[in-house]
C-alpha cells in the first residue's frame, strides 16, 4: 500500500520524467492578489501567465498546491464531517502547460499514471467532455471526446458529454477559459449514499459517493470578451488538478479520505485527549466531530503558517470561524479546555516534509492556536448568554421562534455554526427563523464576492499588448529618459488617445481627452527608475515631464510585468509615444535607509532573540520603517536596548553593501533568508552586509532576498532608534523606528519635551529621573495609606459574609449563601465572594448591599454547579428588574445595579427561591 508520501512523490517524479519542472506550492495566502482570499486552486501561481501579463518560467511544470475552499463558490465548510470526501484544506496534484503540449498528452499521460504506474483498474474509470452550451454558443468539445478512446482505449460509451457546470471552466467573467475533462471512478454499489433517495440512480455526477472525481483535466483555449463572445487564444495551456486525499483514499482502499494516513494520526491523537474512539460512521455526532477536527486543524496549521492570523475581518475572519468551528465540535468529544494547540505537532509529522515551513513555523501556529482557543472559551459563554436571551423572548412570544438576526449575530459575532443554534433552540421546543437567517447570510456572501472584485487593469482583457518594463535603472539612477508605451485614465482602459490638462480647451485640441487637475491617470513606459511597491517598500513619488507637459506621480505600482506611474497632469499634454523625463523624488534616499535598517533590524533580533525569529512583513516608507516578526511575548527593556545597540555598532562601521543577482540555488547555499510566502524566479537578487572585498558574499553578516533599494554603505544610515514595540496579534510583535533626518527631527521634539519637565519640576535634565522617582514612590505612599483604610472596612465585610456561610442553608453537597451586606463596594463584595466560594468549595452567593445610594447584587457559583446548570448571569437578570435595574455576567460570577434599594430583600429572597428550585430539580 502507497502511502501519500509516496504517491505525492511518484506524481511529481511521473511529470518530472517528461521534461516538467518542480514549482513549489504558492502559500495559502495568496501574493500579490486581493482577488483571492486564499489559493484555491493551483492555476492561482500561474494567473498572470494565463492573462498575458507575465510570460512562462518554464513550458512544463508540476507541482502539489496548498489549497483552501472556504469562501465564494468554491465553499466545502458546512460539508466538512457529515461525509468521506469534503474538505477546507486539501492538497491539489498538478501538471500544466504552457503553450507546449496540449490535449493528446495531457489525456495519454493522466491515463498512464492512473492504470500503469498505480494500477487502478480502467474498467472502473469514467471520463466526461464538455458538450457545449446554446446559450453562450459555446461549441462542444469533441476533440477531447474523440481523444479518449483513440489515445487511451476506454470505451466510448464511458466518456459522457457534461454541461458547463462540470465540464467547463472560466478564470471570470470574461478574460481566458476552455472545457474540462474529468476522471471520475466507479467504486461498487455499496459505496452509495442515496439508495434511500427515491428516483435516484447511481452515475457520473448523479451526487452519490459511488462515483468520484480523481482528476480534472482543464484546456484553456478561449478568451470571453465583454459581450460574452468566445475567441481563441493567441496560446493553448494545460491545467489539470487531482486531489490527493482522494487519490489515497482509492489506493489506499479506503472507504474514506479521514480514514488514510493523511488524517488518522490527527483522529488517534483526538481521541487520546478526548478519551473517545473514532468509528467511521456517517451520521454519528461523535465520528463528525472527529472528522471536523482533523480537517480543521490542518487547515489552520498551513493557513497561520502562510500568514493568515484569526480577525474580525478578511481572511482573518474566516480562519477564526474555522478555529472557532473546531472548538465547539471538540465539546461534543467533552473537551471544554484548549486542545487544538495540541495537535500542531501531528499535523507537522504528517506533512513537515513536504511542505518545510510547517515546520519551522509549529510553535509560533501552536501560540496562535491556543490564545484564539482561551478566547473563544470566553466568547462561547457570552454566546451562550445571548442565545439565552434570544430564547426567553421567543418562549414568550405566539410563534415560539428564535429571530434569524439573533441566530445571524449568533454566527457572524460569536462564531456558532447555524446547527448549533438550531439544535439548541430545540432542546427548548424552539423554532429559528432560517428564512431571514438566509437572507442574511446571502446579503454576506454578496459584500464579500463585491470585495473580491479584481482590480486588475482592465487592458489586461483586451488587446493591448505592452512588453515588460526596463526598471533596472531604479537600482542606478534617480532619473532616466524613457518613452510612453501606454495611457489611461480608468474610465476608458483602453484609450491610446492624447490626454490634455483643463486649461488646453481650444478648438483645434477638441481630439484631445481632458482631464482636470485632480484626476488620476496611468502612465506606462519602456523604462523607468521609478521602484513600484513591493517586498514591503512603498512606490517611489516623483515626476515625469516633457517640453509639452507635467505629471506629478503620486504612486507606483505593478500591472503585471509592467511599471504603471499613477499621478495627476498639472499641466499641458501628453500622448503615446512622447519622449518623457522620469525624475524619482530625493524622498527615494530615505526609503533606502530605513530598508537596509530593516535588514541590520532582523540581524539583530536573531542575534538577540534567536533564530526563531522570523519575519511576517514589513513597511518601507520615506518616513519611518516597521518589521514584523514572530515571537511569543513583549521584548524586554534590555532586549530592545541591545538589539538598537546591535544595529546602531553596524552602522558606525560603515560596513558595505552588496547587491548580486545569482541563481536561486546558488543564493540559497550561501544562506540567503528568503521571505517566507514571496514568489521567486530561478535567479534572485541578494542584498549582503558586510561583505569586503573581493571575497565575494559568503562572509556578509546579513544575507537576504530582496528586490528592493539599498544604500551602498551603512554609515549613511546615520542612526537608528525603536520607538515603539508592540502585539499585532497572538504570537506575532511589531516594531516602529526610525533613521536619518526623521530620526533627527524625533529627537529634537523629545528634547523640547524634556526642556519642557525640567521647568515644570524645577530640575536638570541629570536629575530628572531622580526627581520623578521620588514623586512616583510619594504617589504610592499615598495610595497605600487610602488601601488601608479602606481594608480596615473590608475587614467588617469579610468577618459579615462568614457569618452568612456559618449560617447559611445547605442542599446536598452545596451551600446556598443569600443575604445583605451592611456596608460595602463593590471590589470588597466581589472579594468576599471569591473568599466564600474557596470555603465552601460547593456553593451558590448572592449578596445585596447599597453604594452610593443605589442597590447592588453580586453573584457567584462554584463550577461543579454551573455544569448542573445552576449559572450566577442567569441569577442577576432574573432578580434585577425587582430592585430597577438590570445585569449580566459570566456564569461564575455575575453583577446587577439598580435604583430601588428598599427592594434588596426582596430580589434576595427571589435568588433564594430560583437556586433552592434548581438544586433540587437535578
């Protein structure tokens, strides 16, 4: 039996053997593509080659891409557990081409791998060919249903004709696509779901898991222009995805993907935390939940490796959903406490050799993991008090139906999958307004699909053909003289036309496109020295001009293999084909200093923290530089002192810098640090520190990837200083500083500040320190004498609530402490609580007391009463109305105030009353 290790391998070196080249999988999270929330698919590397806006690598490339479908069409995540094959991270096996070869080898090779080298049966192999559609006149594919039984002998009457929805593929709307061939396996009768289903019969497609796709084999050979139209390609490419879970499942003979080696390790360990057995069933709220859990994590495990960290928003938000999603299925399996930290490790042996980052990554994943795990405990309780809340007002109205916008907020706010609102409702002979729950969640998913619009150039789609940008100068030169290739203003893409400034109105420029001073236009040239935003550093500003106009740039970016300057014509016009001036703004010099400092910044905290220290991105701007890098906890005083120590000793050495393109290979055998998740081509370009003479990189103390701008020598730095360190999410830390003049102009600003307390305290600036110490430890003095008087009341407080316990009622194994407080606040009535429940061990508090005038209540319960159901939130909101007043809280310890303190017996007695009636109901 294969195992997936070894069929990942054998795919790769099957496509490599016919002249293919080994590209490793993009990350999860995609570069460079706000259109993407993550990789789905593993054309997604390759877009740009498919548009035309970047050519090839190679002819030939395989490869396994990282993917997750959890979002837009592309969205298994409510599939996920209830059957054997669905999942949010999964593996895609592909080989694609380039222009190459084209349908006769992509079926002959597919074909080969599957019944040769694998040896699975071609009696039990199925394909389906694109049969064309009326609607958009797409014509049938019948080259592809020729093929199959010329190239490969299987039957004709198994190689069905298949509608668009399965046989056809599109990147959009409009833009590059063609028809698609799918491998699907026969698997037996008995791998049927859906005998049950009355009319149904198994086949291709028909929906049941007897049949299963293995592979999609995708020709791209049309383009669809805005009126929908088809027309050929100027180029014909191959793109063909298996995924691997479900290959190994099938060689593995296994009746489901959970149960190969890709996910068994993760159920073992599952179970060994939960104390429960995994049995494979479908429909069995156990068995779900396992495999819930197994699919999750490793979703998490690669998503955080590549850069997704849990949010409220964007891709964040989904990643917290998944976590959170897992979370609440582990509390099937009984586990109330943090666990899936725990399985980070088994995921990492399962695929850390294939994918390496994994590993290098685990215990910054694991951080991650286990600090979103501890918040959602907190939000799960507040999720719960809410759809208690929701519960209570549906009991007390004639439908007896939980709102869909409570049961959305419930999902979108607190992370509870519709289900679980839906069973909880009914354990309360509860019904949930699915219907406008829909509507909501539709309303959702629309927001996010018109956030997910390309921002493409749309000449990318149209005829327009420009050749890359010569922008080597940008390492060279801050100007340069260039011609303009391209034009547009976005409203009109494809305009080629003369644009014009306002003031140029008369009669014999009425060809010309006017646009006024404040509207941004798009200029392209052969050339540039302008550097367009990317690795982290922001675009270069400047301008461009001729004898005939002026355009002050404002951004640069990249538009594929092209340079696009962004700015506004301030005035006369400008045309394609004009002679320019690009002039780069003298901001460039301070962009290259705070770059370089960024680099001596990662020397120096690996130096100072450890090699663990990895970056996670960073900002480059004229202004000041920020770097942001795994690590557990805040740096300490000393640590940051030591790493500015560290970066500030390189730059007064003046050491040299060194910028060489060499082979990827090369670069990484001389220890280069490549930014993990950037995209890199066979050769790279190294910026080295430190490296004198003509020994040549290997003695550089800093060695790095980059395609960015550089000083030559360090000494023109001229200074470094950290001004800020900070938490941007859990396990990652952020530093702000600054160099150069900006650096200057902090440190005068700082001088003044500290001119300015020397006056008001009437000290030197040596002794200021001094000065503010004793009036910080006078401060103290003070506010321990107010704590201490004070406490002399608390004492009183204490000594009343022991009375209470002594006193007090008991039901079984719990005591039931009711009763009023003489005198009180309510930081002293929450540490009588917190005294009365470490007593008692077993216990059930409410106190009463008045501060300030108004009545207060304070509630606690021991845990071992919460899980009987028995909660202190539930307490308060049912007493509070009786004193006017309203609260809430945890269910260990909840608050209410209200303006009524002559009915504090009263609400008392009504707290008495509802626990008594609690305990002795269970």
């Amino acid at each position: 039996m294969l195992t997936a290790k070894q069929i990942r391998n054998s795919f790769i070196d099957f496509f490599r053997d016919r002249g293919h080249n080994f590209v490793p999988s993009s990350p999860i999270v995609p570069i460079d593509d706000d259109t993407l929330l993550f990789a789905n698919a593993g054309m997604n590397q390759f877009k740009d080659i498919f548009l035309g806006l970047s050519s090839p690598q190679y002819r030939r490339v395989v490869n396994s891409q990282k993917c997750l479908r959890v979002s837009g069409k592309h969205n298994d995540l409510e599939e996920v557990g209830k059957d054997t094959y669905h999942h949010t991270f999964f593996e895609m096996l592909g080989n694609w081409s380039f222009d190459d070869y084209f349908k006769a080898e992509a079926i002959d090779w597919a074909w080969e791998l599957l019944t040769k080298v694998w040896a699975i049966e071609p009696a039990k192999l199925w394909v389906t060919v694109f049969q064309g559609d009326t609607e958009d006149n797409s014509p049938p594919d019948s080259d592809t249903k020729s093929l199959w039984p010329k190239v490969t002998g299987v039957p004709k009457e198994r190689v069905l004709f298949g509608g668009k929805k399965d046989n056809f593929w599109e990147m959009g709307q409009i833009g590059p696509c063609g028809p698609c061939s799918e491998i699907h396996i026969d698997l037996g009768a008995d791998r049927c779901d859906m005998k049950k289903v009355k009319g149904h019969t198994c086949s291709v497609n028909a929906g049941c898991a007897r049949f299963i796709e293995l592979w999609n084999l995708v020709f791209i050979q049309y383009n669809r222009g805005e009126d929908g139209k088809l027309s050929s390609l100027g180029a014909n490419y191959v793109d063909t995805g298996a995924g691997l879970e479900r290959i190994a499942a099938v060689l593995q003979n296994k009746r489901s993907n959970y149960d190969t080696d890709l996910f068994m390790p993760i159920i073992d360990c599952v179970g060994e935390i939960a104390g429960h057995k995994y049995t494979s069933q479908l429909n069995n709220k156990v068995d779900n939940a396992f495999r819930v859990i197994a699919d999750h994590i490793r979703s998490l495990v690669f998503a955080i490796t590549d850069g997704a960290t849990p949010s409220n928003e964007g891709r964040g938000y989904v990643i917290r959903r998944i976590l959170r999603r897992a979370s609440r299925f582990g509390r099937e399996l009984g586990m109330h406490e943090p666990f899936m930290y725990k399985l980070v490790p088994v995921v990492v042996d399962c695929l850390g050799d294939a994918f390496g980052e994994i590993k290098t990554r685990a215990e910054y994943v694991s951080t991650v993991i286990e600090s979103e795990e501890v918040s959602f405990g907190r939000t799960l309780d507040r999720g719960i008090e809410i759809f208690n809340t929701s519960a209570e007002r549906a009991e007390a109205s004639t439908n007896r139906t939980i709102s869909g916008e409570d049961a959305f907020q419930l999902y979108d706010t607190y992370g509870f999958p519709p289900d679980l609102t839906r069973l909880m409702a009914e354990e309360r002979n509860l019904k949930v307004n699915t219907a406008v729950f829909d509507k909501l969640m539709k309303e959702q998913r629309e927001r996010a699909r018109a956030a997910q619009q390309s921002d493409l150039p749309k000449f990318a789609f149209a005829g327009v053909e420009l050749s890359a940008t010569d922008d080597f100068a940008k390492y060279e030169a801050d100007c340069c003289h260039a011609k303009v290739v391209f034009l547009t203003d976005f409203l009109d893409p494809y305009t080629v036309g003369t644009f014009a400034a306002e003031e140029i109105l008369s009669p014999e420029n009425k060809n010309y496109i006017h646009v006024g001073k404040e509207k941004v236009i798009g200029v392209v040239l052969d050339k540039t020295c302008f550097y367009a935003e990317s690795g982290g550093q922001a675009g270069d500003t400047g301008t461009i001009e001729s004898p005939n106009c002026k355009i002050k740039v404002e951004e640069t970016e990249k538009w594929g293999d092209c340079v696009a300057h962004k700015g506004k014509l301030i005035h006369g016009k400008i045309s394609v084909g004009d002679e320019v001036t690009a002039t780069v703004d003298k901001s460039r010099n301070a962009s290259k200093k705070n770059h370089t400092a960024t680099h001596l910044l990662q020397w120096a905290l690996q130096q100072t923290l450890g090699k663990s220290v990895a970056q996670q991105g960073s900002l480059v701007s004229p202004d000041y530089l920020r770097f942001d890098f795994t690590w557990p906890k805040a740096l300490t005083a000393e640590q940051i002192q030591k790493v500015e120590h560290s970066v500030r000793g390189k730059i007064a050495a003046d050491s040299p810098v060194t910028c060489r393109v060499l082979p990827r290979e090369q670069a990484q055998k001389l220890g280069a640090m490549a930014l993990f998740g950037e995209k890199y081509g066979s050769e790279v370009r190294v910026v080295a520190i430190g490296a004198e003479g003509e020994s040549g990189l290997s003695d550089a103390f800093s060695k790095e990837f980059c395609g960015g701008t550089h000083v030559d020598r360090l000494g023109s730095i001229g200074g470094f200083k950290i001004i800020k360190e900070e938490s941007i999410s859990a396990g990652v830390r952020r530093i702000t500083a600054l160099t150069g003049e900006k650096l200057n102009e902090f440190l005068e600003k700082r001088s003044e500040i500290i001119d300015e307390l020397c006056k008001l305290l009437n000290a030197s600036a040596e002794d200021l320190t001094g000065r503010v110490e004793k009036l910080m430890e006078e401060n103290k003095k003070l506010t321990k004498q107010l704590k201490s008087a004070s406490k002399r009341t608390g004492v009183d407080i204490m000594a009343e609530a022991k009375q209470l316990l002594d006193g007090c009622e008991k039901i079984g194994q719990a005591s039931v402490v009711i009763g009023r407080l003489s005198a009180a606040s309510a930081e002293q009535a929450r540490e009588a609580v917190d005294m009365l429940k470490k007593k008692a061990k077993s216990v059930a508090v409410v106190l009463g007391f008045i501060e300030d005038g108004n009545a207060t209540l304070l509630a606690g319960v021991t845990d071992d009463l919460i899980k009987k159901g028995l909660k202190a939130g539930d307490i308060v909101k049912q007493i509070a109305p009786l004193i006017d007043g309203g609260g809430g809280g945890r269910p260990q310890m909840a608050q209410a105030g209200g303006k009524n303190p002559e009915k504090i017996d009263e609400a008392l007695a009504k707290a008495a009353e509802l626990i008594k009636s609690k305990l002795m109901s269970v």
